[in-house]
C-alpha cells in the first residue's frame, strides 16, 4: 500500500470518526430540546389548570357577590316604593 493509500484511508477513518462524534453530538442536543420542550409544556398545563380553578372560584365569589348587591338593590327599591305608598305593603 503507498503512502498516498495509507493517508487516503486514515483520512477516511478521520472523517468517519468525526461525522460519528457529531451525530452522537447531534443526537443528544436534539434529546435534550425534547427533554426542555417536555418540561415546558407539562409546567404550562399545570399552570394552565391552577389558573383555571383560581378562576372558577373568583368568578363564584363574584357571582355571589353581584346576587347580594342585586338583593340590596331591591330591597331598596321596595323601601323607596312603600315610601311612596307604591308598594305591596300600603
């Protein structure tokens, strides 16, 4: 084998042991976005669901809140109406 052979192939040999290492390299860069990518989305959704349970109960305790000032506002109404002897109890 000539000289010009023997370096052809070590270069060869070079070659494939560096596209190996870079598609190892490769491999775990794109194993480690999925991991990141993964974690995100699960913190996301259970972000997602406490957010929508605190929102549930703030919107019930305002629901509760608008039926008491409802509730004020006709007792109001009908105090001002027996006032002026327009309501139910004359």
């Amino acid at each position: 084998m000539s000289s010009a052979q023997h370096n052809a192939g070590q270069s060869q040999a070079n070659t494939q042991a560096k596209t190996e290492e870079w598609m190892e390299s490769a491999k775990n860069t794109a194993q480690s976005a999925h991991d990141k990518a993964c974690d995100a989305a699960n913190s996301t959704q259970a972000q997602a669901q406490r957010s929508k349970e605190e929102n549930a109960g703030f919107l019930k305790q305002t629901g509760e809140q608008v039926a008491h000032v409802a509730h004020m506002a006709q007792g109001a109404i009908d105090g001002v109406k027996n006032t002026l002897g327009m309501g139910d109890k004359k």
